[in-house]
C-alpha cells in the first residue's frame, strides 16, 4: 500500500494498520499542514505542566503501586525506552536503563514531550490512542523524516469503565525486526489489559465478577477478561478483553445485557459453584472458559463487650429463703440485702443466722 506521495508504508503491517497509516499520513499533509522535513517537529511541555498530568494519570491508573517501574524492566539493556502519555498525548513518565523515573531524555524522546497527530504527525503513541489498541509505526512510516530511525509501539491505557486514561509504549532503534514489534505489541496489551483488570476488580468488588478467556483448539487460552454481574444477572461492566474477544457474537455493549441472553447460561449456576470452570465452543473450533467468583463478603462486625454487672451480694440461705417466701404476702419485699439485719449480712464474711430461727429485729 502507498502513502500520499507515492512511497510504501514499511513491511510487515497487516492491512488494516497499513490503511490508518495511510490516512493519517493525509490527514497529516491535508488538514494539518505539517512539512515533513521540519527541523524541531515535536513540542515540549514545561515542568510546571508535567507534573499535574503525572499526578492525574498516576491517581487513575494505581500508578502509585509501581507497576510501571516494573514494566521498566524490559529496558535494561539501554536500547529502548518506556514512556507514558495522558490521553491528549502528552509524555509524563520515561524510564530507560540506568535513569529511572527521573529521566528525562533518551535519544531525544523528552519527557513533556507532545505526539498529537496534529503536532507530531503519524507516530505510535497517536495511533495507538485513536486506534484503540497496540500499534507499532517503524521507522519509515513516521511522518517526520526525523523520526525515522525509531520504531514506536503504544498501547492504549483504559480504566475500569473503558474510558481512555492515556497509553503505555516503548520506543527502541528500528532495525525492521518483525518479530521484535509483535513482542512489543504483545508485551504492551498485556500490561494495559493487567491495568484496566486491577482497576475493574477494585470498581467491582461488590459484584460477582467472571473470567472469560478463549483459545483455539491445542492452543493455549488467552484473554482473561471480566465482566461483572448484578444480583439480578444483569451485566455492570466489561474489560476491553471481553469486548474483543465478544466482538461479532454480542449484539451492541455487553453493559446492562442480561448474562443469560449473551452467553446462553445462567450467571446463578455460576454463583452455585464458585471458581467452577465451563466451556463453551466458539467459530472455527475456538473454545472459551467461563468461571466467576463471588463478590467479597461484608467484613463481620466487631464485638463490642458489654459492660459486666455489679456484683449481686449474697445471702446466707435462710435469709434467701425467708425472703422468697415473704414475697407472697409482702410486696415491698427488699431484693437484694435483708432489711431485717443489715449490719449481720453487709459482707460475705458475716455469719449466717441460727439455723432454729429466722433473723429478727434488733
């Protein structure tokens, strides 16, 4: 396939990547008027417009718990860098070997750094946000012939209600290595789809939430998305893993369908036999697993001790059995204590009355 201008769009895309390369290589020249050969094509945010971008997308995406720092690991050997966009595109976060968090260059790819198509022209991070999904643009398919030398693949980061938070890529020296993009592509929607999946079981706890996950046959099953269902079987919510692999089976968004009517089985008898695995057969001999798990019990109530009752004294038994009898006829009859010889019974060393008589008046 060609870009406007005659030239081809670089080996090893398929067709429908080759496609929005193509039209965004037009909108590029056409609407946004930009010159291939611009000396400083790409615009640079200030510090002080950094930091609240950082903070916002570090808030939504749990970034605090330092998994992007763990996705960092790929680039220990300097040959490629990690960078983190907001949704406008904006570059917040870079990582590369021996920097950390705090780089803030690598082979000119600069935190603060803009790749708007509109700006910056046909580049990963663009076209993985407006795509909706994992796309490498190698070297010669940058709009900027400055860009070239890179090969960029993005990944588009979404939250637990599928609402674009911004994207996750990593940038390296192109070299035309087929096999190196697609384990970028790979690596990228697999980190995504573990965030969106964190966040979508801490929106979720209080429903049930069920696995999905498909495969063909022999081969080994992936996906792992969820969905999240009310008392009533009602779908909440889906991971965007659901809704690709139910792409074509599920007739509009898979939120406020019945379960029953989308997957033809019952999320109760899911709910009977919790961590149950089913199986289901898809077209072309693919298989898809269901399972669920029930939503988080309330935590139980803390018992609070009540208070212990004083202590009721004693009395010897025939002043007690003298005063069970007197109740018969004597309805102001004392409770506790014996009216009759306070100072005898005003502690429990005191000595019983004669057993010959009752105690008297004095």
């Amino acid at each position: 396939m060609l870009r406007e201008g005659g030239e081809s769009i670089g080996p090893g895309q398929d067709a429908l990547i080759c496609e929005e390369i193509a039209a965004s290589w037009a909108r590029c020249e056409g609407q946004h008027r930009l010159a291939r050969d611009a000396a400083r094509p790409i615009l640079r945010l200030q510090a002080s417009e950094i930091a609240p971008r950082l903070e916002r997308i570090t808030e939504r995406t749990g970034g605090r718990q330092g998994f992007f720092g763990q996705l960092a690991s790929v680039t220990s050997d300097g040959k490629r860098c990690l960078v983190v966009t907001d949704a406008e595109g904006v570059l917040v976060r870079l990582e590369t070997a021996g920097m950390g968090m705090g780089a803030e260059d690598w082979n000119g790819i600069a935190l603060g750094s803009c790749w708007d198509e509109r700006v910056a022209g046909t580049n990963g991070v663009s076209m993985a946000l407006r795509a909706g999904r994992a796309v490498t643009v190698g070297g010669a398919d940058h709009f900027y012939a400055r860009l070239k030398p890179f090969a960029c693949t993005g990944a588009p980061i979404l939250d637990a209600k599928g609402a674009l938070v911004g994207s996750v890529s990593l940038v390296t020296f192109d070299r035309g290595n087929a096999a190196e993009h697609q384990f970028a592509r790979q690596f990228l929607e697999t980190a995504a789809e573990c965030i969106q999946r964190r966040l979508f079981e801490q929106q979720f706890a209080e429903s049930m939430l069920i696995t999905l996950s498909s495969g063909a046959g022999g081969q080994p099953l992936s996906g792992g998305g969820l969905i999240a269902v009310d008392a009533a079987g009602i779908i909440l919510g889906a991971t965007s893993a659901v809704e690709r692999m139910m792409a074509g089976r599920a007739s509009g968004p898979l939120k406020g369908q019945p379960f029953q009517a989308v997957f033809d089985m019952e999320s109760e008898a899911l709910a009977r036999v919790p961590e149950r695995v089913l199986s289901m057969p898809m077209a072309r001999g693919a298989t898809m697993t269901v399972s669920a798990r029930l939503p988080k019990e309330a935590s139980p109530r803390a018992h609070v001790a009540r208070p212990l009752a004083a202590p009721r004294r004693r009395l010897p038994p025939r002043c007690a059995t003298w005063r069970r009898a007197a109740k018969s006829w004597w309805p102001g009859a004392p409770r506790q204590g014996c009216s009759f010889a306070p100072a005898r019974h005003s502690s429990s060393k005191a000595k019983p009355a004669p057993a010959s008589r009752p105690c008297s008046r004095r």
